[in-house]
C-alpha cells in the first residue's frame, strides 16, 4: 500500500503514557475503574488509542464468570473502535491514525475450523500459545484508553463511518452473518425475535438485502423499532403469526424465543438461533415434529467468520444500516458504574451504552 507509515512499538513507547485508566472485572462480580500498566504490542499486534466502547449484555455474563475461557483480573469491552497508535514488529500495512472498528474473533490460523474461515469456532479456543484471541473475552479489550489487539482483527473504517459507528463493527458482522446463515433471499419474509442492539442491525440489514422484516418482542424497546421493519408485534399477539415466515431469525436468547422462533417458521422455513450464546438455557417443551415433518432448517449462529464485518461496514458506509439511534446512553470512562447500572437495569430503555475514554 503506497505512502503507509508504520511505527514500532519502541519508537511509539515515547508517545503512549505508562499507565492508562481501564475498567477491570478484578473476580467473578466485582468491577472498578482502576490505573493499569499500558499494553505494548507484541509481534503482529496493533496498539490503538479507544476512541468509543460499548457495554454488551455478554459482559454480564463475563462478569458473573458464565465463560470458561476468561481468567480474572479481566479487562473487559468487546464492541469498540479506535485510532491507530502503534505497530509492533512484523505489522507494515497500516498507517498511524487509521481509524479502526474491531472484529474480535482471532483465530489460531492452523486448525481445521481456521482453515475454512470459520475462526470463530477455532478448536484452540482460548489457547494464547497457539495465537488465538477472543478480545474482551480470553484476553484484554477495549473498556480502557488503549488496548493492544491482533493486526488481524481490524477494519479500516470507510471514508464518512464515525469512530462512535466504527464501535459497531462486531455486532454488525454478528447480525450479518446469521442472514448469511439464513440464505435470505429478496422478497422473503423475515421475522427479527428480539428488539435489542443486535436485532435492529439484523433488521435494518435484512431490509437493505430485501427482505420483508417484522420484530417481535416487548416493552419499550419494541416501540424503538417501529422505523427498522415493515411492522412490529408484541411477543403475546405473536400466535397468530406462526408459519408466516420464509427466515426467523433470534437474538432474544431465551428458550420461550427459541420455541416461537419454530412456530414461526414456514414449512421448509429456516430458523436461525444466536442469541443464548451463554450457559444455562436449555430448550424444553419442543415438540420434534415441529421441526422433522415442519423440514426446517434449524440453524445456530455464534459471532462472525470469514471478516464478515468487513461486509457490514460497506451497508454502513452506504447508510442502509443507522446505529447511531442505538446508542442511548453516554458516560466518561470513569463513570462505568453508571453506565453499568443505566444498561443492566434498562434504564430509559436503555438499548447500547457508550463509553468515552
């Protein structure tokens, strides 16, 4: 790439303070803003100053030590962006100042799962040694003012993307890819379950590809969604719904969401499943047949392979996806007990909250 400057960490060591403020998860249920050592990237690594960084309902389950492969002290944040500061060796194709959203599924590269792009499902999950990385899960993430992360897992943002959009590059790639899943084609009818962050990109994206969008679900939230689907429908009117859709797709996480998804579907529909991406749902009261004389295609969905969030940048650059309306919250980093409260008790409908470091 003609005229990129590249920086090593030696040089860059000067420029980047010793000690940043950080949001740490010191055990299963404790967190604090606290000042930490700031990273230095490692061969192959990038050293970015965060720019915005979201909280996540997955951060709740990391918290309560729901994912094996976190070890506390943690740094959590896995939904940001930031501005290029630093290049460890062996990193040549990025400037200093290249604004950044991250994809944060880095895969060892050498199993049989990496080798088909499917890095998402690395069967060395969690393995350092081996180069595989889960950002903000089984090493640092972004809830700080700098984090050091795999040159592999950023996304140069297009020219008109904003940092605070850029921090939306991982759900985007998420809600892409379980369309993908689907095989949505133009035309179909498409039933969103779940009015969250990830469900109004699903839908936003999905009617950019064609389809025909409802979303289920409740509450305030439900009222939010009106402008992202052709029409929306309280979870309790759903029944009369069920076999109307060619895709349904879930990111509720429940089992009651995962029961409707099937009944939902037409026969020879596909259902896609990604939002129980935690342990301890388990799915009860299905009857088989439901699925077996139904012929669907019942599908799970986990994060977002084969830079899939690259793809979802273009629908973002072209303005057929709006996040920003998303994000109905702001704090300062030091403020995380706040956004934390605000986001886990859905204060105001509180949809994503941002934090600024």
């Amino acid at each position: 790439m003609t005229g990129v400057r590249t920086a090593t960490a030696t040089a860059a060591a000067a420029e980047v303070p010793a000690r940043m403020r950080a949001v740490v998860f010191p055990a299963p249920g404790e967190f604090r803003v606290e000042e930490v050592a700031t990273p230095r990237p490692r061969p192959g690594q990038v050293l970015l100053k965060v720019a915005a960084s979201m909280i996540c309902a997955t951060d709740r389950k990391i918290l309560d030590g729901k994912f094996a492969g976190t070890s506390f002290p943690h740094i959590p944040g896995h939904e940001f962006s930031g501005e290029v500061v630093a290049a460890g060796d062996g990193v040549r194709d990025i400037a200093p100042g290249a604004r950044v959203g991250v994809e944060i599924h880095v895969g060892c590269g050498s199993c049989d799962r990496c080798r088909e792009g499917l890095y998402n499902l690395c069967v060395n999950y969690g393995k350092r040694e081996t180069g595989h990385a889960h950002i903000g899960f089984t090493v640092p993430g972004g809830l700080a003012q700098y984090v050091a992360v795999p040159r592999s897992a950023l996304h140069e943002l297009p020219a008109g993307v904003t940092l605070e959009e850029g921090a939306w590059t991982d759900n985007l790639g998420i809600a892409l890819w379980a369309l993908e899943r689907g095989r949505l084609v133009a035309g179909e009818r498409v039933a969103v379950i779940g009015p969250g962050a990830i469900g109004l990109c699903v839908a936003q994206l999905a009617r950019a590809l064609g389809g025909r969008v409802t979303l289920v679900g409740r509450g305030e939230r439900l009222g939010r969604a009106r402008p992202y689907a052709e029409s929306v429908i309280d979870e309790s009117d759903v029944a009369s719904l069920n076999g109307a859709f060619d895709l349904v797709v879930e990111f509720a996480g429940t089992a009651a969401a995962a029961r409707e998804a099937l009944l939902l579907a037409r026969r020879g529909g596909r259902v896609v499943l990604g939002g129980a991406t935690g342990m301890g749902v388990e799915l009860s009261g299905v009857q088989l047949s439901t699925i077996v004389r139904g012929h669907l295609d019942v599908l799970g969905s986990v994060a977002n392979p084969r830079r899939v969030s690259g793809r979802a940048l273009e629908h973002l650059a072209k303005r057929e996806v709006a996040v920003l309306p998303l994000i109905t919250h702001r704090f300062p980093l030091d403020r995380f007990a706040d956004a934390w409260a605000t986001f886990v008790e859905r204060r105001d409908g509180a949809i994503r909250v941002m934090l600024v470091p």
